[in-house]
C-alpha cells in the first residue's frame, strides 16, 4: 500500500474517532465552566476561544453554541470577530481534509445533491460559495467538507466564506450577548430588542437574495 494511502486512511480514522467523541459528549459543555476555564488564561484566552471554535467545527459539533458563547464571554464586537475568526479556520481545515481525502475519487463517483454541488461551484466559482453560505441550504459543518470535494480555489473559498458568514456570527453573538446583559440587568430591552434586529434580518436574508435573482431573470 502507497505511503500517501496510508497516511489518507489514518487520518480518515482519526477524524471519525474524533467526531464520533465529540457527539458523545457534546451535552457535556457547560458554558459557565468555559468562561471560568477561560479566564484563567488571561489574555490568551481569546486565541484558545478561536482554536477551540476551529476544532469544534472540524468535528461537527453546532456552531451556533460556540456563536452564543463568544457573545457571553467577549461581547458583541470582540465575540463575533473571535467566532467568526474560529469558525472560519475550522471550515477552512475542514475544507483541506475533504480535498486531501477524497477530492479525485469523488470528483469520478459524485452523484445526487454532491453533484450539483460540484457543478454549481464549478459553474459559478466563489458567487455559488457566497449563496450557500448565505442561504441554509445544507448544514454549515457538512458544507465545509463538500466544498473541499470541488475544485474552487481555497483563497476564493476562505475569503467569500468569511465575509458571507457574518451576518450570522453578527445575529449570533449579539443574541448570546443580550442574554447575558438580560442576567446581569443591564440594558435588557435594548440588548433583546437588537439580538431580535440582527435574527430577524439573518433569517429574511434569503428571502431577500431570492427576490434579487428573481428580479435579474426578468
């Protein structure tokens, strides 16, 4: 066996292990020990947040909960640009283990949704990564590694996916934000009024690209 075939398969163990694990214990995260686990770090404690964002994507777990947490723990400025920095890096490791795995053989054997994702990306190149990322047509962590499995350029990958996940990371982190200005007492309604603000246009969003492809059809 290739020594590059062997290194494939060891890390496709790995990954498995590794996801398998963290879905085990994913009820396990409790966000008040986080924050005190984090504090001890000082000023490194937002480069662990992010590394730990990155990992947490690679290995499926919700991205929403790390988004919530970044709001709490930084707040809605800091927060969004520390989660979105993680979640980022993860899609983009995520994006490079798909591509290192399987790239060629399922470019030979893609049927099915796979397939036009690979013709949808082929044909439109970052304009197509920019639209699934901003409507939720496939889950955020498995999108990462179907990417991976066509031929876009990683910097147009990183580069669109980071700008189009941020009105996400924006709602996101300022829902995780209000909800902990709603504990402490401190600018409750404001804080609630804006999270809802921010959710409310993520979730209109597609709606809204929708109308202007509909409207550049005719």
């Amino acid at each position: 066996m290739k020594t590059t075939s062997i290194v494939r398969i060891t890390l496709f163990i790995f990954l498995v292990a590794g996801i398998t694990t963290a879905i085990i214990y994913r009820k396990q995260f409790n966000i008040v020990a986080f924050e005190n686990w984090l504090t001890n770090y000082g000023i490194i404690a937002p480069l662990l947040f992010i590394g730990i964002y990155a990992i947490s994507t690679v290995l499926l777990l919700p991205g929403s909960v790390m988004t919530l947490a970044g709001g709490i723990l930084f707040g809605p400025i800091w927060g969004t640009f520390y989660s979105l920095t993680g979640a980022a890096i993860g899609a983009t490791i995520a994006f490079i283990i798909a591509r290192y795995l399987a790239s060629d053989w399922v470019s030979r054997k893609a049927s099915g949704w796979l397939k036009q994702l690979i013709a949808g990306v082929e044909t439109e190149g970052w304009r197509f990564v920019a639209f699934v990322r901003l409507m939720p047509l496939f889950p955020f962590n498995l999108l990462n590694y179907a990417l991976g499995l066509t031929r876009i350029r990683l910097f147009h990958y990183v580069v669109t996916s980071y700008i189009c996940m941020l009105p996400g990371a924006i709602a996101y982190t300022y829902i995780g934000y209000a909800g902990r200005s709603a504990v402490i007492g401190g600018g409750t309604i404001r804080n609630i009024l804006l999270a809802l603000g921010f959710f409310v246009m993520v979730a209109f969003l597609p709606r809204f690209i929708k109308r202007l492809q509909r409207s550049k059809k005719y």
